[in-house]
C-alpha cells in the first residue's frame, strides 16, 4: 500500500481530502487574527496609569470604587495593577476610578499574549484607543517592567494593595490629601 506524501516526506500528504459532499457556505470568512481561538480572552495584566501622586491615594480611591488593586508608586504618577481582569471588569474599574479623579485622565493599559492595548479615560467615559508606542515612551520603568515581565509585582517597592485599607480610612486620607492640595492652592 503507497503512504500518502508530505513536503518532508515525498509520497506522504499532510491533509486529508475533504469530500466533495461537504459544502461550505458562501459567508465563510477566516479571521486575519487567530490568536485567540480556543484561548482565554481576559488580559494577563491590566494596569492603570495615572496622575494620582501616591500610591496610597490612588489605592484609597479604588477602595472607594469598589476596584481591587494594588498600587504602584512611580516618579510620574502611581499605577494601579487591577486584580480583576475578566470579561468587561477592566473597562468597568477603569470608569469607576476616572469618575472619582475627576479631570484628571487615566489609561488603561491591558496585554493579551503579544498584544498590548492602550485606552484613554476621563470623568467615566472611555475616549478611544491610543498607540501603544506612545503610551510606553513616557512610561515609567515600573509599568515597562510589569508588562513584559521581567519584574514580578511583588518584586516592586512600596507598592500598595487596596485590601488593606478600609472605606473609612480611605475617606479619611482622601480628605487629608484634599485638604493638603487646598493649601498648597493658596
């Protein structure tokens, strides 16, 4: 009996015939991206990048989100690492928290595999994407690190986890932080 052919092995074929009887529909279209069949589609990591000085104000306010996370400090504003990444919640948490720091913007940066996605938020709305490129040029080394990988979370210093602070501590040192920027106004 002859065995079939392959490319690498002459007289062995890769593919199997398909029968004539099987047809295929006219609307039959095959994705450019095929990344994702058969995968999880939740982001390995969600992280926000904002202007909240401090980690521990920006973990304050999550708490006051209800958003789980923890805060990072960086030299240019502290990040949140979200805790929740499935389904909608990173687009959800990352409403919740622009609503409360208002006019203050905010960007919700997501990877999946490869793929890094970037979007901008301000006052609880989404105001679209933004290219990765841009966003990762004036990123601080910590978020760099986080998305790559090359620096675990718990690798980082004075990072902030919002479990540890309650709804009333958190109202308390979101006032002081008012409270101090009021003054510094004057």
């Amino acid at each position: 009996m002859p065995s079939p052919s392959t490319p690498d092995q002459p007289g062995r074929r890769d593919l199997p015939d398909v029968p004539a009887e099987i047809e295929i529909p006219d609307d039959f279209e095959v994705p450019d991206d095929l990344s994702g069949l058969g995968l999880s589609q939740d982001p390995e990591i969600a992280v926000l990048i904002t202007q909240v000085a401090d980690a521990e104000p920006l973990a304050a306010a999550c708490v006051l989100a209800d958003v789980e996370v923890d805060a990072v400090p960086t030299p240019v504003g502290a990040l949140a690492v979200l805790r929740d990444r499935t389904g909608e919640a990173p687009r959800q948490a990352a409403a919740k928290i622009s609503r409360l720091v208002t006019g203050v913007p905010l960007i919700l940066v997501t990877r999946q595999g490869e793929q890094l996605t970037c979007r901008r938020f301000a006052d609880g709305t989404e105001d679209g994407e933004l290219p990765a490129g841009l966003v990762l040029g004036g990123a601080p080394d910590a978020l760099e690190d986080l998305l790559t990988g090359h620096v675990a979370l718990d690798e980082l210093p004075g990072v902030v986890p919002s479990s540890g602070i309650g709804r009333l501590k958190a109202a308390r040192l979101l006032s002081q932080v008012a409270r101090k920027e009021r003054r510094r106004k004057r």
